[in-house]
C-alpha cells in the first residue's frame, strides 16, 4: 500500500471510492433523509440561517450533494445575487439540478475548484471531514470568499454524540479492525469543537464560532435500522464486512442491536444526533 503524507491509505483511491458509492446511494439519500429534512439534515435551515445571506450576495455550495442546501439558500439569494453548487459526484449533481432549475451546479471537486468567482458566502454541509486535504481547500475557499465574506460549515458530532453511526460501526471495528485503512477520512474527524476551530482558523479564517445541535433520529425498528445502515452507509465497506462469513455478520448484527436497545421505545428506536455548525470571516 503506498503512502501519502505519512498516511497509509491512498487519497485518489478513497476518493474514486467515495465518489463510486456517492452516485449510487444518492437517490436514497435524497429522498430518506436530505430533502425530508429528517435527523441530521434539520441542520440544512441553521446552516443557512447561520450565514446570514443577503439577496445580493454570490453564494457556492460546496459539495453540494443533492441540492438541500443550496434549495434552502435559494429563498434568500434575489435576482441580483448568484448561486453555485458543486460536487464531484453526477448521480446527486442530477437530482439537485432536477430540484433546483434556477441554481447553477456544475460537476467539480472541492479540492481542485476551478472557478473565477468571488463570493460573499461558502456553505458546507457532512463534506470538510471526508476531504483528503482539508486545510487546503479552506484556504482556497478564503480566496474565492470576498473580503468579509462569510463561511458556513455543519458536520457531525463524535462517536458518542452521533450513536447511529457508532452502534453498528464500533461492533463492526472490533471484528474486522482495518476495515479501513489507516489514516482514512471518517465521519467524526472534526466532531470536537477544538477540531473544527482549529482546523478553520489555520486556514486563516477570522472569528471562528462553533454552535452545537442535538437533533434526533426516528431509525424505526431494529430491522428497519439494520437495513438502512448496511445499505446506505456502510454500502461501500459492506461486501468487506460480509466477506468475513455469516457468522461474523450475525455476531455484528446482534452487538448491534443489543447497543440500540437504550435507545428504543416500545420496539422505535430515537437516536440523538449531535450536529456542530460553524461560522467564520474572511477578514
């Protein structure tokens, strides 16, 4: 396995991963969870409200998925103003431009924007953790940002904070602990605060605030649970954990379900889910 800046996975290969598996859960996602505004996407108005757009203002949505965001931001941006949304990614460029005909979106990775623009607000929204190199595309957003412009970030809590994730992958991780390999991008990497300022601020952004949400998640029973995460989230490592044989999935799946108990009613699981969403200036 080669090695890039001391890490043992490979970029361009988690990313050609990430972007396989981003084309093909999209629609599910889109409509599951994004555009019904459900657990985490309850997120998608205070990401919005917390960038405080104007109707003039030139805004890009960066890694904009299917379009929530930027559908959300569209009722503040006026005639006058501009809109952006990209992704690396066709399958959810599609949808968001079939939900969103008036936006600009454009097929486009973060870390290598091409764009001439200067805007006067950044949104992202779940994307700064999965970047190879996040503090270079900060850095570039500070370029393309106006001065005074204003950047938006929401991304989720730590393990602790967000147990739909973890009551299934901590099982998994002890059963198959290189699932992954060292060094890969994961969902909880900036899910302290200090992370998510420190990170922003050495990219040279000015009077960094971070806001925490607890919103929750109706997961449904624990079938219904199991379902979804095995073919949604953990749709790109499944054929892994599956390749360990029958009864490594069922030792999963019964850890799984016996960690959801705490969080069920009546045969419902509710999940909390905590959210941090972070404002910055380009000063």
């Amino acid at each position: 396995m080669k090695t890039f800046c001391g890490l043992s996975y490979d970029p361009v290969k988690f990313k050609q991963t990430f972007r396989d598996n981003w084309n093909t859960v999209a629609p599910t996602y889109h409509a599951g969870w994004a555009s019904a505004g459900r657990g985490p996407f309850r997120s998608t108005k205070e990401l919005v409200k917390a960038a405080n757009i104007r109707r003039d203002d030139y805004v890009l949505d960066l890694a904009c998925g299917t379009g929530a965001v930027a559908k959300e931001a569209s009722q503040f941006v006026g005639p006058s103003g501009l809109l952006v949304g990209i992704d690396f990614a066709r399958g959810p460029l599609a949808i968001a431009r079939s939900e969103n005909p008036a936006c600009n979106f454009a097929e486009m990775d973060a870390e290598h924007i091409g764009l001439r623009a200067r805007f006067d607000v950044v949104l992202c929204q779940y994307a700064l953790m999965f970047f190879p190199e996040p503090e270079k595309v900060l850095v570039a957003l500070r370029a393309l940002l106006k001065r005074g412009g204003r950047l938006a970030v929401a991304v989720h809590g730590p393990a602790e904070g967000v147990p739909y994730f973890s009551t299934i992958m901590e099982p998994v991780l002890k059963r198959i602990p290189d699932i992954r390999p060292a060094g890969t991008p994961n969902v909880h990497r900036f899910g302290r605060k200090e992370d998510l300022e420190n990170v922003i601020s050495a990219a040279g952004f000015s009077e960094v605030a971070v806001r925490n949400f607890i919103f929750d998640y109706q997961a449904g029973s624990f079938a219904q649970y199991w379902s979804d995460y095995m073919s949604t989230t953990a749709a790109s490592i499944r054929s892994k954990i599956e390749a360990r044989g029958a009864q490594v999935v069922e030792e999963i799946r019964m850890e799984s379900e016996e960690r959801s108990r705490k969080y069920a009613d009546n045969g419902s699981i509710t999940f909390p889910w905590q959210v941090l969403v972070a404002t910055a200036a380009n000063r």
